[in-house]
C-alpha cells in the first residue's frame, strides 16, 4: 500500500472511532479530497479541536495553494503555521467601526416557467420540445465558428475526407475493438465509430449521455464514419474574466432542510439563525439575500417508505412550521425560495413557484420571495442560476464511475457535467419528469457565473472553466432511504456567496 492511501485509510479509521465526529472528520477528508490533498490524522485531531474546523482547513488548503503548490499531504505543522499567520493578520487589523456598511445588490429575476402553463402530452409537443433543445445547443456551437453541415449530407463526404456534425445521442452499442454510437439530427440517423487505440477520444466517448447535443468530427473511412474529436457545448472559460466592481455584500445559499422529517436537524438550523441575528463578524452583517434551493420541506409521500421518517405527516403543517423559521431572519434580508422535488408543486421541470394557497402560509409571518426551478437571480452584474437538481439522479446513474455511495468524492464531476452538456437535465425519460414546453428552459443558454444546486445532499464548493459550483448540503441527517442507496449527507452547512469578489467559502452549523 502506499504512503499517501495509508494516510488516508488511518485517518479515515481514526474518525470512525470517534463516534460524535465522524461525520466531521468524514467531511474534512472530503474537502482535503475534492482540492487534491491527503490529510493526516494529527491534522485533523487539531482541526476538531477548532471552533470552525471547515474554515481553518480551508484556509490551510489556500495557504499551502500559494505558498508551497507541490504539497499534496496537509499535517499538523502546515495548520499551525495557517492558523498563526490568519492569527498575526487579524491582530495587525485596525476595527475602524463597530457594525460595517450594508449594501444591498439590486435583484432581478428570470423564472423559466409560469404555472398557469398547459400541455396535451402530444407527440407534436414532444417533437417540438427536442427540436427547441437541438437548435438551442446548436446555437452554442455554432460560436466556435465551425462549419458544421446536417447528417443527411454526410454520404457525400468523400472517403478520407473530414466533416464537422451536431447531433444527438441516441445510444452506444461495445464493440470488440472500438464503440459505436448513434446520432441524429432533424435530417437523419448515423452511426460513428470510436476506436478503442484512441484512448483519450475512447474515454471522453464513454461520458457521453443518451439524449446529449454535441459536436462529432468525423472522417469518413469507407462505408465508416470515424470520430476523430468531440465538441461539448461547454461554457466559455471565465477563469480571467473580470466583473464590474461593487461593494462587499454577500448571498448565503442554502438548501434541503426537509422540515417536518424526523432528521431534520432544527438543532442545526438554530445556530445558523442564531449566527444570522447575533454573530459579529463581518460577514454576516454584509448578508443581504438567502436562496434556499428547494426541499424546504419533507412533503408527504415522496419516497418509499417516506411516512416512517415523517414527524409532521401534513404538508402545511410543514410549512407552517418552516414559515415560523424563516420568520427568525431578520428582516433586512430577504429570502429567495427556489422549489424541489419535495415540495407541493408539480413535479415535472421547470417546475412554477409554490402555488397561492401555500404561498399564503410561508408569507404569513415575513415576505418571502417565491421563484421557479430553475431560475435565475441577478444581483446587479452577477447571474446566480439557481436549480434544485432533480436531473442529477440520471447523471449519477449514467457517468462511469460515478454512484451515490461517491458522491462525495465524485459530485463536481457531476455537476460540471451538466455546464458542459449545457443542460440541467440532459438524460430524458428516466426518474426525472421533464414538462415538453415549446421551448427547452432546462438548456443553459446564458452563462451564469454560479451555479447553485441542491438535491444530492453533499457539499460542493468548486468551479468549472470558471463558474463557480455550489451545493451546501442539507439540513436533514441520512434516511432509511438513502443508506439502501448508499449516500452519506453532509448536514448544517451553508454556503457564503461574496458577490464582490465572487468566492465562497462553508461554514458549519453542527455539533
């Protein structure tokens, strides 16, 4: 075994046999994990011992980001030295006033649906609906100012000449020596080959979805049509983009609270109200908008099984129990709420903001601001897409290497698949409903500069060619439910959006 996985393992085993902290020793070596390090056990018993262990590890992972970018293995030397100089920097801070300006962003919203919308279930609809996704992403690759000509042209390439195509994926059949996968576009159905010899061309095919809209160079051999590169509709790399300026104000994005559940941590979710209406730093003075994305509530019949785990068994009992906590916000922020699949709206994407008569009971004690799934929220110059995640269940299920018993590890793969298939539910037909509108809203059509989820569970804190990915978890410990499926939740976390620098840091809420 080697040196750095025996870390790993002893550290792991090590927090196993700590019984209140294993779940934040689980989550440390996650964080470590997801930014490219190793953490040893020493590390972590100091981490534990800290107030706020999440930030001291994370401010240890930049220190060693810019001070020493070889280092792969965090000890207990490198969080000493972090802590000393965060210590030595605030000392040298001069507090020029007691309570910092508030600057509150001007926010706008674009909902992606209206709930007075209908359909028939039409085959005419359904066509409709993927010829919108089609063209949109079409659109998008387009921009690389290639020309792409539609398969029913694809016969007149000559042999060993090259042609670019955009098409849909509609399935993938191994081979012995390569795969072959099958593509449409309006005007017809081809099937190119991918040789196995190409070995990062093979491995990049093997991530491709059923239903995903891409660029295919292929050359033609014979009677083959052989893929030569693969085009995604990615988003433009923003990583040296700069923004306008504006004065610090930050966004706390949250989500999955599952009130009304027998694990929903109100414990948790106290201190977090408690921090927001008494705590003294900076921050949370600075806090001008909450997005809770979706899951607000643990709604009623949701999942098999789902009424052992209910300890309110009626939906507006839910809600008013969640409006009495939204109510201890203060008010000088406002509160943004996004749906999901928990709650009592329909269930197929995009899915409208709660409907009135629920409406009424989470705005009975404090306005809350009610969106759809998704929306976007644009705070001055910053476009926050914000989407509860149903979609990411066929993304679990479908990406190689990828299960719910890994999400920790493996959940901003996950997410930055759908920026770079430019779609927030790109596999149809599975467990996720998905509403056939003229247009395709779930296409990520305009960049965003964050992406917001929820759903899954799991703390994401990264980025992707620049736009930043972010899921805070959940307020609710695991289900009976989710240990069949395997997850393991990371719970009380939120996530710290600071719109003028645009970074994010988690803080913890647990025990």
């Amino acid at each position: 075994m080697c040196r750095f996985t025996d870390l790993f393992r002893r550290a792991y085993t090590y927090a196993a046999l700590l019984g209140r902290g294993r779940q934040l020793y689980r989550e440390l070596v996650s964080i470590a994990l997801s930014e490219g390090f190793q953490i040893t056990e020493k590390a972590l018993k100091l981490l534990e011992e800290s107030e706020t262990p999440v930030e001291d590890l994370v401010r240890t992972i930049d220190y060693i980001k810019s001070s020493n970018p070889d280092l792969i293995v965090i000890d207990v030397d490198h969080v000493v030295k972090t802590l000393a100089a965060v210590e030595k920097t605030q000392n040298n801070i001069q507090v020029v006033e007691e309570t910092p300006a508030f600057y509150k962003p001007n926010l706008a919203i674009q909902n992606s649906a209206d709930e007075n919308e209908k359909i028939e279930g039409s085959i005419e609809e359904f066509r409709h609906y993927f010829q919108s996704r089609y063209y949109s992403l079409r659109k998008v690759l387009e921009r690389r100012r290639v020309n792409f000509i539609p398969i029913s042209e694809a016969a007149s390439v000559k042999d060993g000449e090259e042609a670019y195509l955009v098409a849909m994926v509609q399935g993938r059949q191994e081979r012995k020596n390569s795969v072959a996968i099958e593509v449409d576009d309006p005007s017809g159905v081809l099937t190119v080959i991918v040789p196995k010899k190409n070995q990062q061309l093979f491995e990049q095919a093997g991530d491709l979805l059923q239903d995903v809209v891409v660029g295919l160079k292929v050359m033609r051999a014979g009677d083959l049509y052989v893929l030569r590169e693969l085009l995604y509709p990615d988003v433009e790399d923003m990583s040296h983009k700069t923004l306008p300026t504006m004065p610090e104000a930050y966004v706390c994005l949250i989500s999955d609270l599952h009130v009304g559940s027998r694990h929903f941590r109100k414990d948790f979710f106290e201190k977090f109200l408690d921090w927001l209406s008494r705590g003294r730093d900076g921050v949370v003075k600075r806090i001008s908008h909450i997005v809770v994305d979706g899951d607000l509530v643990d709604g009623v019949g949701v999942y098999p099984g789902q009424e052992n785990d209910l300890l309110v068994k009626n939906v507006e009992d839910q809600l008013r129990q969640a409006a009495d906590l939204l109510a201890e916000i203060p008010e000088r922020i406002e509160i943004v709420f996004s749906p999901g699949n928990h709650e009592p709206v329909r269930k197929a994407l995009p899915q409208p903001p709660l409907q009135p008569r629920y409406r009424d009971i989470i705005n009975v004690r404090r306005k809350v601001t009610l969106v759809s799934n998704p929306s976007t929220l644009v705070f001055d110059s910053r476009k926050v897409l914000v989407y509860h995640g149903q979609g990411l269940d066929e993304l679990v299920q479908s990406l190689p290497e990828v299960s719910y018993s890994n999400l920790n590890e493996t959940a901003p793969k996950v997410i930055a698949s759908m920026l770079r298939f430019r779609h927030l539910a790109p596999v149809y037909g599975e467990n996720t409903q998905l509403m056939p509108t003229r247009e395709d809203r779930l296409v990520i059509s305009e960049q965003p500069n964050l992406l917001q989820t929820g759903h899954i569970h799991v703390t994401v804190n990264t980025s992707h060619r620049g736009v930043l990915l972010v899921n805070a978890g959940a307020w609710q410990d695991q289900t009976s439910y989710q240990k069949s499926m395997g997850l393991e939740p990371m719970v009380g976390y939120a996530a710290l959006l600071n719109l003028s620098t645009m970074t994010v840091q988690l803080k913890y809420f647990g025990s």
